[in-house]
C-alpha cells in the first residue's frame, strides 16, 4: 500500500472556514484498499477516531482526529477530512475541519442531510489542559467542560463553516462528560420521522451525594441520543439511558435504521459488572425513547472494550453489520459481524486481519459495495487509519 506524501501541501478553500490541507494518498493495486491517515505525516503525533459517509455526489469523505502531540485524549487536536472521489481507492489533501488550537476537538459524527444533500458534523470539545478523567471527577470549570458543536458543508465536503455552539440544547447542566458517536449519525428515511439527524451519544453525571463512589466514575456513564428535524439547524436531546448501576455502563455508541424504520443503538459497555462489552437497545419512535433499557449482546462477546459501528445494508432480507476487533481482551483482529433479525443476534462472516485494531466506522459505497474505515498496525495498534472496500457479498 503506497504510504501519505510527506510533504505539505497549502490549499486555499473559500468558505466560511478555510480548510488547510496535506499530503496525498493512493491505493493498493485492485483497490481493495487504501491508507488515508499514517500517525506521524502531515504534521499530526497520530490520527484515530476515524467517521465516514458517502455524499450525496457519491464523494466518501474519511473524519479523524488529527493529535499533534501524541496518542493520547487530550491536548492539541484537530478534526481532520480527506474526501475520496473514486470509493476510497485514492484520497485528496488533509484539510483541517476543526482547529484545536491547542484544545480539543473530535468525536467526528458526519451524516448527509436526505433533504438538502448537505454535510452535517457534529463534533465534541473540551480544553487542552484538562483530561476526561478531571471531567468526570468535576475537577474541570465550565469553559474547560465538554462542548457539542455542529458545522454544515454545502459543497460536497470541500468546506466547512465555523463550529457552532449548541451545548445549551443538548447537554443538562448536572452533565460532566459529554461525546457524540464517534461515527456516522444517521438520517432517518420511514415513516413520520424521514429526514430526521440522529446522532447516537454518551455522557457521563456526579455520583449521588454521599455515595462513596468517588474514583468510580466509570458506573455513571450513560448513552443518549440526540436529534434534528431541521437538517441540523437546532437540535434536542431524545432518549438518556439513566440506569447508572455498574452493572452497564453505556458509553461509545453506534446507529442504524431498521428496515421497518426502529433505530437500532448499539453501545460499548465501559467496564461494566455484565458478562460481556456490547450492550444495545432499540427506538420506535426515532430516538425520543428506548423500547426497552440497554441489555447485553452476548454474540458479540468476541469484542473487546472499544468503539464499534453498525450499518443497516438496503434491500428486503438485507443484514445489519457489526464492525470491530474480534479478540475479547485484546484490540486486535478488525472482523464483521452481520445478524439478520433486526441486531436480536450476531454471526461473524469476515476477519479482515490478524494485526492490531481499534475504532472503525462503516460507510455504503454502492449496492455492491461497503467501506471499512478503522484504526490499525503491525506493532502498534494507531500506526495508520485504512480505509477497507469489501464486497457486500463476502458479508451476506
């Protein structure tokens, strides 16, 4: 696989946000896959937390987070985007959607509008200076806290406007820790909520006074949704998963529309008590509520502490996929689960590899076709983001 150009390239976009750009990327022969992002080019420590959609043009564009210095949560982070106007076969130049300049910015969750065709992309941010750790410990002020910001593309993923604040409708105040997807959103397409944004989400709130549960953080952990009728002009919050227990504690978390138009949740169980690191839920009315409290998923017990994505394929019979590594203690051999009765079960249909592996998102190429975005390396687990072009027929 040919590597990222080393050198930086300087490209003027005009919009409201210009987007400064570097490096190139190509191919492997066949296009079966590509490496947009390797840690260490561009200027950037390490690239993760990768997100990715298909335009309405038919551009893929590749998120990531862009850490200028090291692998690490916090400090200097940029949102970054290449777009891919042949499938993910060869990429275009870095732009920087997001400046940290010196903060945080990230947990990219794009989605494309159904209505207008634009861009939406909802990001997340706290200061440089301060961990999620001392956030969920309320050691941060409010400036330093978790924010939510959304900016909207209107040419093709070429540019971006300035990130706009909308912390205030999404995020109650007894909140401490906030993060959208990472991942695509969705934009529903049945029934009384079509064209609505839903962007799956966690947040995390104080333990209760007087409980003794300081340095137990973890258990107050909580997925919640969310969502837009507007093409991302305002937004609400749907359902909070308020259980709070240790038993599960949702955290990362993925959607997919069901073909009978319910939102299926999938969400990362951040060392809960339960059997197993995949818990999930289902919504009937589009995200304002859940059918029933997260539970375990115990066919993905192959899945290790990590962010996952799911991506409900078109078509009568068509399955539900599950991306994410496929060893239970360790990030490591990226795989494909798809179910066929709605996420009720699992089965796992393709291990891509036996190399390390993290985070990944899913994206629809064409009817034939999904793309694979997802963290990996031979020695390390963050050396590169590879963008994977998979057959929808090895997955069904």
């Amino acid at each position: 696989m040919t590597l990222l150009s080393r050198t930086l390239l300087a490209t003027a976009v005009l919009l409201t946000t210009p987007l400064t750009t570097a490096g190139t990327a190509s191919a492997a022969p066949g296009c079966t896959s590509s490496v947009p992002y390797v840690s260490g080019e561009g200027g950037y420590d390490t690239y993760r937390i990768p997100a990715t959609v298909t335009t309405a043009l038919g551009t893929v564009l590749a998120f990531a987070e862009g850490r200028h210095d090291g692998a690490g949560d916090t400090g200097d982070i940029d949102v970054v985007l290449r777009r891919s106007l042949d499938g993910g076969c060869t990429w275009g130049p870095v732009a920087v959607v997001a400046a940290g300049d010196g903060d945080t910015r990230g947990n990219p969750a794009p989605v494309v509008d159904p209505l207008t065709g634009a861009v939406v992309l909802v990001t997340s941010y706290n200061s440089g200076d301060v961990t999620e750790a001392q956030i969920m410990r309320g050691e941060a002020t409010a400036e330093q806290s978790r924010r939510v910001f959304v900016q909207r593309s209107t040419d093709d993923g070429r540019s971006f406007g300035s990130p706009r604040d909308v912390t205030g409708d999404v995020k109650p105040a007894n909140w401490r820790w906030y993060a959208t997807g990472p991942g695509h959103a969705i934009a529903l397409r049945h029934g009384r909520h079509a064209g609505r944004l839903v962007v799956p989400s966690n947040h995390s709130v104080a333990p209760p006074a007087g409980s003794g549960d300081t340095g137990q953080e973890a258990r107050y952990y909580g997925a919640h949704a969310i969502y837009s009728d507007d093409g991302g002009r305002t937004w609400q919050t749907g359902f909070v998963d308020e259980t709070y227990d240790g038993y599960s504690n949702a955290n990362e978390s993925t959607a997919a529309e069901l073909p009978d138009g319910r939102v299926y949740f999938n969400s990362r169980d951040q060392n809960g008590t339960s059997a197993g690191n995949r818990l999930d839920s289902v919504s009937s009315d589009g995200g304002e509520s859940l059918d029933r409290p997260y539970t375990m998923q115990p066919s993905l017990n192959d899945v290790p502490v990590v962010e996952g994505s799911v991506l409900q394929l078109p078509g009568a019979g068509a399955p539900l996929l599950f991306s994410g590594p496929s060893v239970p203690t360790a990030r490591q051999s990226m795989a494909v689960w798809r179910s066929t009765n709605g996420g009720a079960t699992f089965t796992k249909v393709l291990t891509l590899s036996q190399q390390r592996a993290a985070y990944s998102d899913m994206v629809r190429l064409d009817g034939q076709t999904v793309g694979l975005l997802y963290e990996t390396g031979q020695s390390g687990t963050y050396e590169t983001i590879e963008f994977r072009r998979l057959p929808v027929t090895d997955l069904s």
